[in-house]
C-alpha cells in the first residue's frame, strides 16, 4: 500500500483529505508545519509528498530545498492556493512532480497521483 504525508497549514484539509485518500486504498498521515513534515519524512518511508507551498513561519519551498539537500526516493505534488506559474516552474525545478491549485477536485487530484506514482516504477 502506498504512503502519502499530506503538509498542510490547513488542519481540517489534512483530515478531509487524508479521509478521502485512505477511502481509496492509500495510507495517509499528515502534518501542518515544515518541520514536523521534514521530521516525519526523516523517520518513516513515504511514496508520495502532497505539499502545500504557503505556509506561516516555513512554507513549502523551505521543505523543498531541505530535501534536495539530501536524496529521497519520494515524488512531490504541489497543492496549493497560490497557483501561478512562477510558483510552479519553481517547485518544478526544485523537484516536484506537480502542481494542483486548491480548491482542488478530487478526482483531478487523484488522476495526479496516480499518475505521479506511475512515473518511473
């Protein structure tokens, strides 16, 4: 079964969300700050890392660029609110696989991660 770790500022999108990913056969958890999530990543093998970019204090490029100082086996999707195309060439070169603008649709996001997950298995 695949491991997603959902980061989030947002603690009621991390529960709804991880709700409906669990429903269709992922394991979830979540965490609503950088530093829990580079904590959790640290100590637990993931498969997939939806990450919010607009966070308070450290946001989502601050994870990106701590993971990119060390080599992880993970894909990233970006998910956020602040869509825009400056943001997603960013995250892109800083590795994530994709980049989803909240509100997201569900079964968009799921088709994502599918695919996300697909690449290079």
């Amino acid at each position: 079964m695949e491991f997603i770790l959902i980061v989030d500022d947002d603690i009621n999108l991390c529960k709804v969300l991880s709700e409906e990913l669990d429903e269709v056969g992922y394991s979830t958890n979540f965490a609503t700050n950088a530093e829990d999530a580079l904590k959790f990543i640290s100590q637990r093998s993931i498969d997939l890392l939806l990450l919010d970019l607009k966070m308070p204090e450290k946001d989502g490029f601050f994870v990106l660029s701590e993971l990119n100082k060390q080599s992880y086996p993970f894909k990233t999707i970006v998910l956020t609110a602040y869509a825009d195309v400056k943001s997603a060439i960013e995250a892109a070169r800083m590795g994530a696989s994709d980049f989803i603008s909240k509100p997201y649709d569900f079964d968009e996001l799921l088709i994502t991660i599918r695919k996300v997950l697909q690449k290079d298995s």
